[in-house]
C-alpha cells in the first residue's frame, strides 16, 4: 500500500518545479530582483528539487534560506544577479 501514491507525488513534484521554473524564467533578467519560494518543511524532497534546478539550471543567482520571522521555516529565496 502507498506505491501507488508514489507516481502521484512525483507528478506534484514537477508541476511545483514547474512553476519555479516559469517564475525565474520570468525574472531572469530583473536584475536585484528578490523571489521568495515555500516549499514547506515537510520531508525536504521539493526543497532538494528547488534547490538542484537552481544550482544547475540558475547559477547567476544567489540562493539562501529565506527570513524565518517573515516565512518561518521552508523557505528559499533567490536573488537575481
């Protein structure tokens, strides 16, 4: 039981990685720009996909855990350089 859900979360997986991409496809050129990703804490799967797309596909950017007091845990947020 529960393999079955495993294709499902991997579909939900993409479309989220999806989505970061469109956005920083988005602002890829706003120079100073600011983007601020949650992701959630759960078990830390779409944060390692969040953050492999960015090193590999977005190394023009700085990357770093977004402000705990504003986003509380299970943030990243992205500079545009």
């Amino acid at each position: 039981m529960g393999g079955g859900n495993a294709g499902f979360r991997g579909e939900i997986i993409e479309y989220q990685l999806g989505v970061v991409r469109k956005t920083m496809e988005q602002y890829r050129k706003c120079r100073g720009q600011k983007i601020v990703f949650i992701h959630g804490k759960g078990n830390g799967t779409l944060r390692q996909n969040v953050l492999r797309l960015l090193q590999y596909t977005y190394k023009g950017c700085d990357v770093q855990d977004a402000s705990f007091q504003e986003y509380g845990y299970g943030a990243t947020q992205v500079t545009i350089r």
